[in-house]
C-alpha cells in the first residue's frame, strides 16, 4: 500500500514541478521577488548596506530575503492554479 501512495504522491510532485516551472509562474514569482525582496533588503539589512558591512554572513541573509518571497509567489501561483483546474474538472463532471 505505501509503494500505491509513493506513485500518487510523485505523480503530485512532478505535476506541483511542472506548474512552478512554467514561464508565467517563473515570471510573475521573479517579478514578486524583485519587488518585495528589495524593500525587505532596504527594511533589514540597509543600515548595514550603507555602513559597508556586508560580510558572508550578511550577503547569505539578503539573499534569503529575496528568495523567500520567490518561494511564496511560486507555491501561490501553483495552489491557485491546481485550485482552478480542479474546480474546472469537477464542473466538468457535474
């Protein structure tokens, strides 16, 4: 039964990859990233910009700033869009 539940769930997985992957949803997530990343760099970290204290340490947290955001925007888009195919396929049905 577990190796039946692996299958579904890869199949899941590959389905969630492709959408995340796509150009619109790399697209709209970069553009989330740009924006919202940079007023969060200048929130947290811009003193430390300014100073000129920019360590490995720091330059590793700015671009965790940036990525986080990417991450969000891109688990959104994919939820909204298996939300909307899921909601088109039971219409379907009905």
């Amino acid at each position: 039964m577990s190796g039946w539940w692996l299958v579904i769930r890869c199949d899941g997985l590959a389905d969630w990859l492709a959408l995340a992957t796509s150009a619109s949803v790399v697209r709209r997530a970069t553009v989330v990233a740009i924006v919202v990343g940079t007023i969060l760099v200048v929130i947290n970290h811009g003193d430390a910009i300014v100073r000129g204290d920019l360590g490995v340490g720091r330059l590793l947290r700015i671009g965790l700033t940036v990525v986080v955001p990417y991450c969000v925007s891109t688990y959104s888009s994919v939820s909204a869009l298996r939300a909307a195919a899921r909601r088109a396929r039971e219409e379907a049905v009905s």
